[in-house]
C-alpha cells in the first residue's frame, strides 16, 4: 500500500545503478574510445613540442631502475667492482671486498698487516664510498685478515685445549 502524497523510493539496487549512472555517464551515449579522447590534454600532441624527443637509453634505463626500486642493488655491485679506483690500485691488490650485508661492507685483506692499515683509513675510504655511491647502503666497513687454521672441527666443539691435549 502506498500513501498518495509520499513518491515511491526506489529499490537500493536501483538507487545504485542510478547513482552510478550519475557518475560515469550513460554507457549507451559513449563510443569505444570515449574515455581516451576525454583523458586526452588539450595541446598536448603538438609536433615538435616539447616532451616529444626520444629520450636517451640511459635516461631510459635510470627512470626504470628508479621506478622498480634497483638502485640499491646496481650501487652495490658497481661499488664493488670499482674497488680499486676507491682506494687505488696497490690497495686494491692486497685487499678484495667481499660482499655487503646488513649495511657493512666486509672486505678481504692478503695480511693481518694490511688490514691493519685499512682499518686506519677507514674514514677515507668510507667517506669516498658515501660521496660516490650514496645508494648502495654502506654505513660501516669490516676488514678482515687472513683465515688463519683452527683446531676447531664443526660447529659443535667442547671448550678445551683439544687435540693438543696430549699430557697424561
């Protein structure tokens, strides 16, 4: 029963398909590309207007590793293959780095006495690691000797002087 001074409520799906409706348009007024020609700017397509040149392969190639989040991988590894123009080549042949892990670069040294004298230029080398590759991460630089043998076998040993213990 409906009262005669009260206009009939539509149902709520057909109150959705009308504010829908009211939103986007009549689907059957639109052509296919309707939606293109309006999204399109208004002089934007001029023939030697600006933005029209082919960009170049390396710009091409920075705006893809920065939009998809590569640039700290790519500094990483070109950080380590420019070690040598780093610190200089005698340096570079007495030292390797190794890899980059939780933001300290760990790098390799032929001596306990060349590690020693990386470790006191460690400031220098890792100011010219920020000012040349900000984005690889490094905050701290770990120099390690040479591994030297243990007596240690496995990762479970008993504390002790071990197979040197040969008194008794």
């Amino acid at each position: 029963m409906t009262r005669p001074d009260r206009e009939e409520e539509p149902s709520e799906a057909a109150a959705l398909y009308l504010r829908l409706r009211r939103l986007f348009g009549d689907p059957s007024k639109r052509s296919s590309d309707a939606r293109k020609r309006a999204m399109k700017a208004t002089g934007a397509s001029t023939p030697f207007g600006s933005g029209r040149d082919p960009s170049g392969l390396g710009d091409v190639i920075d705006t893809l590793t920065s939009r998809m989040g590569w640039t700290s991988p790519l500094a990483k590894g070109d950080l380590l293959l420019s070690w040598p123009e780093l610190v200089g080549a005698d340096t570079a042949a007495h030292s390797q780095p190794v890899g980059i892990e939780d933001e300290v670069l760990t790098v390799q040294c032929d001596s306990t006495a060349w590690a020693t004298q990386l470790r006191l230029m460690r400031a220098e080398i890792l100011t010219s690691i920020l000012q040349r590759h900000p984005d690889a991460g490094v905050r701290s630089i770990r120099f390690d000797g040479p591994g030297a043998p243990s007596w240690k076998r496995g990762p479970r040993s008993i504390p002790g002087r071990g197979p040197r213990d040969t008194y008794g």
